[in-house]
C-alpha cells in the first residue's frame, strides 16, 4: 500500500502564556496522497492555523510526527531541515501585509531562487518572468511594486513566490478569505490548475465552506484544538457526523453569515443534506 505524502501523527502544540501553557493544537492525525487537497476547517482559534504553522516548521510541536515524503520534520533541528524546506512552502492569508513593498514582483518572485543558490540575476529574472506568466499576470508587471496591483493580484504574485522553490507541498492559510467573491473564483481556479499541471500537494486553511468544497477532496473539521470530524469533502459537508459539523455548515447557509465564494450548486447541496 502507497504510503500517504504526507501523515501528521499525534500532533500536539503548546503556547507558553502567562502561568503556564495553552494547547493550540491537541493530538492531532491526518495524512493526504500526494497531488491532493485536504482542508482544515473550523471557527477562528480553533487551532487550524497552528497546524499550518507546525507542517512549515514555523513553529516546533510539542509532540507527534509530520512525515513529509517519508521523512519526519516534527522535531528536525533547523540545520537539517533548512535544505528541505524547498519542498514545502506557504501562502498567507495577507496578500498585503506579505510582499515587500520596496521590491519590484519580479525581485520578489526570484527571492527564493536566490537563496537556492542561483548566483546569475539574469537566470532568476528569467525564471520569475515565467512564474508571474504561468500565474496569469502580464509581462508589464515585472517592475511593478506591490502598491500597484490589486489584492488578487498580489495574492497571484505571492503564490508564485512560493512556486519559485518548486514545493511538493503547498499550505494555504486563508489565501483566499482577503478576496472578493469573483477573486476568489480566479485564485482557486489558478491553485487547481497548478495541481494538474505539477501534482503539488495542498492543505488548505479555511473557514469557508463554499472555497473548501471547489478546492478539496477530504476536510478536517477541528474545534478548540482537537479533531472532531475527518473525511470526503462530499460526506463531511453534505451528510456530517457530528455536531459541531452540523453547526458550520447552517452558519455557512445564513445569508446574515455567508462571506466570500457560495456558489449556487454549493449552497443548494447543502440545503438538500439539511432538509
């Protein structure tokens, strides 16, 4: 049996805070093959966001494992796991908090070739011109700074950023929640045609549950740091198992609620599970 790209075992985080310590994340397990979508999903500080952070290593869990293609990074010390980290990348969520202002988007797309060890300018530009093209940006963008673009075109410049490495893994933290509705159609149609074309991996950080169900094959539900739900997209959102499930998906259907992608056919799927 074909091992999962990768399994995440056990995962426990904690916070130092004032008099002791907080659990953000609270033994935690899931894996995904590789060239498909697994969404985390959930309310704000539930602890999704956390575990974005510990698969990049941005944070050092407290316990468990994170293979990624048959290697364990939990505990990895950063001498070791800076020459893998090429194949693990992110987007956040900002896409205006998150690119340099002074740089131009060629400069900020050839960044990481740099630190690769691509010594010629020349090479790296070439490169970045390709990866601004392939995220469907214009060739007069290149010497553009980020104040000039909109926020969908910042998050195109910031996806192929993370591109420029050549990830197996890529980590969505809300990509898409900074965006209008039409914006966020764009970005998640670009993110699926690049995992057609290249196989990537993704796990997408979300509290939409219009975006999870164009994006995704499996969702996490998580609540207060701990798992509560894993499974298909289709049976988690059409047919969940638990409360709490339940409980997202009639907050995603109350109009007084519903921000960012609904799409008709999403909407009226769920309405049908919930009749």
């Amino acid at each position: 049996m074909t091992k999962p790209f990768l399994a995440v075992d056990n995962l426990v985080v904690d916070y130092h805070v004032p008099g002791g310590t907080f659990r953000a994340v609270d033994d935690v397990s899931f894996s995904v093959d590789k060239g498909k979508t697994i969404a985390v999903v959930g309310e704000s500080g539930c602890g999704k966001s956390t575990v974005a952070k510990a698969l990049m290593r941005l944070v050092t869990p407290t316990s468990g494992s994170i293979t990624l293609d048959g290697t364990d990074i939990a505990s990895m010390s950063e001498s070791k796991l800076r020459p893998m980290r090429s194949k693990f990348q992110m987007v956040f969520q900002d896409p205006y908090g998150s690119l340099d202002p002074h740089m131009t988007a060629q400069e900020i797309v050839a960044e990481p070739l740099k630190l690769q060890g691509v010594r010629s300018k020349a090479e790296r530009h070439k490169a970045a011109a390709k990866l601004i093209d392939q995220v469907g940006l214009p060739v007069r963008s290149l010497d553009k700074h980020p104040g000039e673009f909109s926020g969908g075109q910042r998050q195109r410049i910031g996806i192929a950023r993370a591109l420029a490495s050549k990830p197996e893994l890529l980590v969505c933290d809300e990509a898409t929640s900074a965006l209008d509705v039409s914006v966020q159609a764009q970005v998640l149609r670009l993110l699926k045609s690049i995992q057609d074309d290249t196989g990537i991996t993704y796990v997408f950080i979300s509290h939409n549950l219009g975006v999870v169900q164009e994006i995704s094959d499996t969702v996490m539900v998580m609540q207060k740091g701990k798992l509560v739900e894993l499974g298909s997209t289709a049976s988690v959102l059409t047919s969940p198992k638990e409360d709490y499930t339940r409980k997202l998906r009639r907050a995603a259907l109350d109009p007084s609620t519903m921000t960012g992608l609904k799409p008709r056919h999403i909407v009226r799927s769920l309405a049908l599970a919930n009749s």
